[in-house]
C-alpha cells in the first residue's frame, strides 16, 4: 500500500514539474501570427490581380490556411498549385477555370498618344508600377509591372495592351530535350510536361 | 617538378587536333563587313560610342561599358559605321543582338597607341584601369572582364596565380598555336598580372598532348624575371576547367558556390594573358585573336588570326570549307560548344574554334534509350555529382531535389552524356533545369519585389486615410470650438444688445403676469361666493397683480418700440393667414352646428367668427404687402436656383432612370414578380416626367456660354470608345438586332459629340 501511494505522489510530483515547464514555454515560445500563412504567401506569384476573389495574395494566403481551394490562381498555374500541394501536404487539383486561365507572363503597355490623362490606371494599379499625373501622360514601369491585368478595365479609352514577354538573349533557356525513353507509364505524362514547358 | 593531383572522373575523347596543327598559324585577310556585338563577355552589354556614319580608326574605342561587370570594345580596323543594327550573333538561341556594323576602308590607320615600358612604375589601380580600357575579357570561352579578375588582391589574399594552357577540348589548337608562336607575350602577361596579385606561387598548366607548346613555354618562362612553374598535365578531359586545374595543379577543390579567389587562387586563360601584354606595353586593345577553324568540311583547316566582327562566312572561305559536305557547323568544341543555324554570325572574343562538321564526323544523336543504372555517369563526372539522380528530378521537373543534389556545380562538360550507353542527353537536361531554376529564382525576387510594394502601397493608403480623418476631425473640433465661443457670446450680450430677445421676455413677463391676475380673480370670485373671511387679503392680491400687469404690459410696448421694424417674414405670415383661415372655418363649422341644435352658445360663436374672420382677412393683407416688397430680389435668387435646380433635376432622372434599369434587369434575369413588374410600370411615368422636367428646365436654362472643350474632347474619346466596344460585342455576338441598334446609337451619339466639339473648337478659334 505504501509503495503504490510513494509511487502516486512521485509520479504527481513529476507531472507537475513538467506541467509547470510546458506551461512556462508555452508562454515564452508563444509564435506571433500563423507562420503558414508567410509560407504560403512567399509561394504565390504575388502578382495581386485579384483573379482568386481575394484582395491580392496576402488575403489569399490566409484564407488558404483556412481551408480555402489551393487552385484559384491562374498566375500561378499548375506550378503553384503543386507547390502549394506540397507544402500543405494535400492533393493537387488542376486550376479553377472559374478564376481564369493560366496564360503567358505580359506586361502593361500604355499608347501613350491616346492616354487623356485620367489616373484612373494608378489608382487602380496594386504595386504602384504606373507613372503620371492628371492630364498628363501616363507610363507604365515594365520592370515593376506584375501583369495583373487591373489597369485595363478602369481605362475609358482603352488604350492600355497587356503585350507577352518577349524571349530576350539574357532570359533565353535551352529547351528540355524531347524524349522518347519511358520507362513506366506513369512517365509518360511527365515527360510530355517536361518538353512542354 | 611540382606535383600533380588528380580530380575525379572525366573521359579521353578522340583529340582531332592534329588536323588544325598542320599549318601555320596564318592572318585572315580584311573581310568586307566587321559585325561587333555589345555584349561579348558576361555582365551587361556595353552601350555604342559612334553613331551611323561615323569614321573610326583601327582600336578606336566604339562602345563602353554600362556597369561593373561590363567590358569596353573597339574598332577592329578603320572604317565607317554604317549600322548600328540587330544582327545574329553566336549564341545556342539563334537570336539577334544589338551590334555595331563597320565597313573597313584598307587603310589600317590605327589611332595612337600609348604603351608603357614599365609598367611597374604605375599605380596598380592604373594599370588596372588600362586593362579594362583594352576591352580584355577572359579568352578561354568565359568572356569574364579580366581586369575584375586582376583586382581581385585587394579584398582576397591571393597566393597562387594558374595560368591555364590545358585547352582539353578536342579539336581546338588556338591556345597550343598561341603558346608556340607567342610564348614571350605570355610570360610577359603572366608578369604584368604577377605584379597585379603579387601571388608567391605562379603555376602553369599544359597537357601532356602538346609537348612543343610546353617546350616553348618552359623555355620562356626560363627567361622571365619571375618564378613560373610550367607543369605538365596528362591529357584528360576537363582538366581545362577552371575547378579541375586549380585540383590538378594544388590539391585543393575550390568548395560550392565559391570562387578559387575564396581559397586565394586566380586562373587566367593564356590567351587573356598575351591580350593583357599587348594593352600594356603597346597599348593595344583586343580587337583580334586566334582561332581554330576545322573539321572535315574544311580543306584548309589551321588556326587563323582573325579580327573581332568578322562573319564566320569569311573564315569557312578561306579554310575552303565545302558547303555541300558542311552538315554542322559547331562554334567551341564538340563537347561544350554549340550548333550555329547560320554562317553570318560574327567571331566574337570568346569564339575559340569553328568546327565545320560533315556528316560522318557528327552523326545524328542516337535515339535515347531507357536508363539502365550502370553508373558510367557518375565515374566520369568531374565535379563528383550523381548525374543519374540529377537526371530523374530534371525529367519529373523537380528542381528542389535537384538543387539539394547540387546541380549548380555541374560545369556541363557533357562527359556523362558521352560515356551514357543508353544516349540519353544528360547534359542538355541539366542545362534545361538549370535555366528554369534561374527563372524561378528571377520570378521568385520580382514576387518579393511586388509584394513589398503593395504593402508599402497599403500603408501609403491606410496612412493617408487616416490623415485624412484626423484632418476632418480637426476642422469639426475647430468648428465646435468656433460655436460654442458664439454661444458665450450671445449669452453675455443678450440683455442689453438683442431687442428682440428683449421683446419675446417682455412678452412672456406679461403673459405670466396676466394669468397670474386670472388666477387671484378666480380664488376672489371663489372667496366671495363661498363667503370667505379673508376677502380683504384677496382683494390686495387682485390689485397688486393688476399693477404688475399694467406694469409689464408698459415694459413690452417699450420693448415693441424699441425692436426694429421686423421685416416681414413671409413665411411666417403665410403660416399665420393659414391658421387664421382654419381658425374661421372651424368656428363656421361650429356655428352651423349649434345653430342647427339652436344651442345657447351659437350668439357668442357669431361674434367671435366675425373676429376671426377679420384677423385672417389682416393676416390676408400683411402677407400680401410682405410679398410685394420681397419680389425685387427674388429673379437673381431665382436663377441661382435654377442651375441648382437643373442638377438636382438631372439626377433624379438619372436615379430613375437606373432604378427602372434595375428593375428591368431583375425581371430579364428571371425575377418575374408582380412586384417588379408594378415597380417598372410605376417608374415609366415618374421617370419620362423627371425627364420632361429636366428638358424644360434645360430650355429655360441660358446657352453655355464658354464650351469646355477638354470635357468635349474626353467626351467625345469616351463616345469613340463606346461605339468601339459595341462593334466589338456586336463582331462577337454575330447578329443581334439590339445590339446593332444600339451601336447605331452610340455612332450616333459620337457623331454628334465629334459635331460639338467640333463646333466648340470652332467658336474658341473664332475670336
């Protein structure tokens, strides 16, 4: 009898001690905000164009780590899809076409001759990539510009262009050599998506 | 002798050298057309100091640098530029860049040379400075801006200098022709750079496969003031590579993602070095180099001294290359170079060798295989990687695992894909993968970019809002204050300055005063017939209330005179004639009812009507008069109203107008109510009144007077683009009666809008 109430109250005492040691860390250690949140935010193209009903990628990113479908984003397609799969260790699903199309990265481009001026294209532009003042020229900054597209709709004169990225001699890549070796049938399927991209 | 390590893996291709070694080394006559590229060396392209038209002489400069890592390049020989003009140049995509275009006159003037004879006597950073004004980048087929390399002792401390005379690749002879023929430069370059590094080993690296360019070399160096070590190599390949020699030649492996500057030592092509001599002691810029041309298509194959910018054309010309056996034409060596698409392609300062290939000599690629795990790739592979897993995750497009397997350190010497049993093209995977791994890294620091300036832009939007508020708050709080200093104001002169405040108490004293006196009258007239005892007490009370009344009575008609003549308030009148007519109406009401009941009371109702009636008929009067006078100044009161009036007219048709739009909408989009459907009919009216309402308000309106011919001009832009779009939904939908109608109201619209502004222009040109 005596033994099993020694062994109680030791082993009262010890859950305590660890009790008290849990405790505290969890006080100390507390993480501020959701650290997956960052994760996923840092994997989508941060173009913010809005194509997923959220306002821009950060929103995006909150509403996915709180169980939000992972393929709204069009700009970034099947690539970030798997990736965002990866991270959250779930299935990857092909994209919503519901929220648009993966389509080649563009760029904004004003015609700076039919442009009146309005600034309705600054405002509208999520990253600031856009240059002017009322009555006067606008520009568009191509090395900030995400192509998110925003900028097209607000303009009463339609005179913005989203025009594709053209191949440059400083962003060309050797194409993927075409394959015919497939060594089960699920390669397949890898390999044409190899060769594709 | 020094002794030799080893590295791990690589392969003994066949050499073909000897086919180049044959002639000597020969000049290539002065082409017609010189092609310079502005980028010919790695950083950014260098930016054209001429113009079209411009004459230039022999080593003029003609393009400068735009950034650290960038290189200066001059005229080959002296000429005119006629063209500044996007021209292919030798890269595996075939595409074009910016080059600078001379036609050489055969003159050969060369601008001034200035040379040093010692060029210890110089500053280093000057000495520097004349080596990257010779446009000198690293030969071996890098094109790294030398004289970055040779500044590299003022933050590293470098004691070792290699000098790499190992030229590996198959085929190419141009550094073995070089050290043969102009062993002097090298030494010479090797002590310039010497003097730039003050390195205490200088070490020298040839393969075993080129005994008489060691033997010259040896023989120099012997001659040199400095200690240079010429060591020779057994024939491996890439012992060329920069990673492979500097293990070769020290026994240290330069470590990943470093630079062999990091571990003190700097690898300098022989070619690079001679180059160096030349910008020194004579002042020369690079403007030509040696180059192999071979292969079985060339009759003459050999190594030609050729100028930068000359189109590979002529070159296959003079080494009488036969077109119709030429099936591929390769620019560097067979294993790292690449396949050119065509001949008019200039020889850059990194073009090293030209292979012109028959077919037997450069089969098509063998179909690959299936990968059978024998692990060949991976004995061969000179940075110790494991190609085979290298090769899964570039296939499957993981480049994650492939990044943690190291796939940056692969120099793409092409050895696995040589001894692979299967073909498969290892290496071009790996190129593929390590392209798309520096896209996503690209696309990863613009994403990073981006998302701070959205949030900055968050911020900047977030800030001003709330500055905004506290601005609106201020005001209010300054408007509070503002009021309530009125307040004080009025309280503390009320008494003596407002007369009418005055009146209305005086009023109210007498008023009380009068109700006061009722009251002791009843309690005496109560007292009296109650035959009370204290009637005398009342009696006091009664008179003294009576006194008070009169007194108070006096007080207002002081005040009443004292007020100034009020100005009839129409408003106030009109409200008082309506109160005096309803007054009359209900006692006429009354009266008829007691006298049809014949009640007592019917006699007193008569007398007062007739009262009532005469006050309504002043109050009638007063009104009357009071409008008359206000009249005058009612027409600029009026126009002012009826611009406001016009405004406020134009939106509650536009209200209507998109209400009924609405409720169209709804019932179209299936929602068939009663209720809406009332709603549209109800609107229909009420809307074509605002309407009507509006255009008669419009008509009375004045014609504007100065047409805004930037509202016009915008209008009309908006209208443009409104019949655009129509035409476009209209070219989409095919054939559709509503929407043709309404583009031909639109055309209409744009037209009329084009006609006034038109006529604005007009009328403001006019006078």
């Amino acid at each position: 009898m005596e033994s099993i109430l020694i062994a109680i109250i030791a082993l009262g005492c010890i859950a305590l001690v660890f009790g008290a040691i849990l405790g505290f860390a969890s006080v100390k250690f507390k993480v501020e905000g959701n650290p997956i949140v960052d994760q996923i935010d840092a994997l989508l193209p941060q173009t913010q164009c809005g194509q997923c009903s959220y306002p821009g990628c950060r929103p995006y990113a909150e509403a996915i780590a709180n169980g939000e479908a992972i393929n709204k984003c069009p700009p970034g397609g099947q690539s970030t899809i798997d990736a965002l799969a990866d991270l959250l260790d779930v299935e990857a699903i092909p994209l919503d076409a519901e929220h648009g199309q993966e389509q080649p990265k563009t760029v904004a481009f004003i015609r700076e001759a039919e442009c009146i001026g309005c600034t309705k294209c600054i405002q509208a532009c999520p990253v600031d990539a856009i240059l002017g003042a009322a009555k006067q020229m606008h520009t568009v900054i191509a090395s900030e510009c995400t192509g998110c597209d925003l900028c097209v709709e607000p303009c009463p004169v339609d005179c913005i262009d989203m025009l594709p990225i053209e191949p440059t001699l400083a962003n060309w890549n050797w194409p993927s050599p075409s394959s015919s070796e497939h060594i089960i049938a699920t390669d397949r399927g890898r390999g044409n998506a190899g060769s594709a991209a | 002798m020094s002794k030799i390590w080893s590295f791990h893996g690589g392969i003994h291709p066949p050499e073909n050298k000897q086919q180049s070694l044959q002639r000597p080394l020969e000049a290539l006559p002065l082409p017609s057309r010189l092609v310079l590229p502005l980028q010919q060396h790695i950083g950014a392209p260098a930016s054209p100091l001429v113009k079209v038209g411009d004459r230039v002489l022999k080593g003029q400069p003609i393009a400068e640098p735009t950034g650290f890592v960038s290189a200066y390049l001059h005229a080959p020989t002296s000429g005119t530029v006629v063209d500044l003009v996007d021209h292919s140049v030798p890269h595996p995509s075939g595409m074009t860049a910016p080059c600078v275009v001379i036609e050489p006159d055969g003159e050969e003037r060369w601008i001034e040379l200035q040379g040093v004879d010692d060029y210890r006597s110089l500053e280093k950073h000057e000495l520097a400075e004349r080596i990257r004004h010779a446009g000198i980048a690293g030969m071996g087929g890098a094109g790294f801006p030398t004289e970055i390399k040779l500044h590299l002792s003022d933050d590293h401390i470098i004691n070792t200098l290699i000098i790499n005379g190992v030229e590996c690749e198959p085929y190419i002879t141009a550094d073995d022709m070089l050290m043969r023929e102009r062993a002097d430069e090298i030494i010479g370059g090797i002590e310039i750079a010497a003097h730039l590094l003050t390195p205490t080993h200088v070490l020298m690296g040839i393969e075993d496969n080129k005994p008489e360019a060691a033997r010259a070399m040896t023989e120099a160096a012997r001659r040199s003031r400095i200690d240079i070590e010429v060591v020779v190599v057994p024939t491996k390949y890439p012992s060329g590579g920069e990673r492979q020699l500097v293990k070769l030649l020290t026994g240290v492996e330069v470590p990943s993602g470093k630079i062999p500057a990091d571990i003190g030592i700097v690898v300098q092509n022989v070619g690079t070095l001679a180059a160096v001599y030349n910008a020194v002691h004579f002042g020369k810029p690079l403007i030509s180099r040696i180059t192999t041309i071979t292969g079985e298509a060339a009759s003459r194959p050999g190594n030609r001294e050729v100028l930068i910018g000359t189109p590979i054309s002529d070159l296959l010309a003079h080494a009488g290359v036969d077109p119709n056996r030429l099936t591929r034409l390769v620019m560097g060596g067979p294993m790292m170079g690449y396949a050119l698409g065509n001949a008019n392609v200039p020889l850059i300062k990194t073009s090293n060798c030209i292979i012109a290939g028959a077919a037997d000599e450069f089969p098509p690629a063998p179909p690959a295989q299936n990968c059978i795990r024998c692990g060949a790739c991976e004995q061969v592979c000179p940075a110790e990687l494991l190609p085979q897993q290298l090769h899964w995750f570039a296939k499957g497009r993981e480049y994650d695992k492939a990044l943690n397997f190291n796939l940056l350190d692969c120099i793409e010497c092409g050895a696995c894909s040589y001894v692979c049993p299967s073909n498969i093209p290892l290496v071009q995977y790996y190129r593929h993968a390590k392209g798309e791994i520096r896209r996503e890294q690209a696309e990863q620091r613009k994403a990073e970019q981006a998302r701070i300036r959205f949030e900055a832009r968050n911020e900047r939007l977030e800030r001003e809002k709330t500055e905004k508020e506290a601005r609106r708050k201020a005001r209010a709080e300054a408007a509070a204050k503002a009021q309530a200093a009125k307040k004080d104001d009025a309280v503390t002169s009320a008494p003596k300055a407002d007369p009418e405040a005055a009146l209305k108490a005086a009023k109210t004293a007498a008023a009380v005063a009068r109700t006061k006196l009722k009251k002791a009258e009843k309690a005496l007239q109560i007292a009296r017939d109650s035959g009370e005892s204290d009637l005398a007490a009342l009696e006091a009370e009664v008179s003294a209330q009576q006194q008070k009344v009169a007194a108070s009575e006096a007080a207002l008609k002081a005040a009443e005179s004292t007020a100034p003549a009020k100005t009839p308030d129409i408003k106030e009148l009109k409200l008082a004639a309506a109160t005096a007519r309803t007054k009359v109406t209900k006692t006429e009401k009354a009266l008829a009812d007691a006298e049809a009941k014949a009640l007592p009371s019917a006699e007193k109702l008569r007398s007062s009507l007739a009262t009532l009636r005469s006050k309504a008929d002043a109050a009638q009067h007063a009104l009357a008069a009071a409008e008359q006078s206000a009249r005058p100044a009612a027409p600029a009161e009026a126009t002012a109203a009826a611009t406001a009036d016009l405004k406020q007219l134009k939106s509650n048709a536009a209200i209507l107008r998109t209400k009924l739009k609405k409720a169209r909408k709804a019932i179209e989009a299936g929602d068939s109510s009663a209720e809406l459907a009332q709603q549209v009919t109800e609107l229909e009216p009420q809307l074509a009144s605002a309407e009507q309402a509006l255009a008669a308000a419009q008509a009375q309106q004045p014609p504007h007077t100065g047409p805004d011919l930037k509202a016009l001009k915008s209008a009309v832009a908006i209208a443009r683009t409104k019949v655009k779009k129509a035409q476009k939904a209209l070219d989409e939908a095919g054939d559709n009666d509503d929407l043709r109608a309404e583009l031909a109201q639109l055309q209409q619209q744009a037209a009329a809008a084009d006609a006034a502004l038109e006529a604005a222009q007009q009328a403001t040109e006019s006078p």
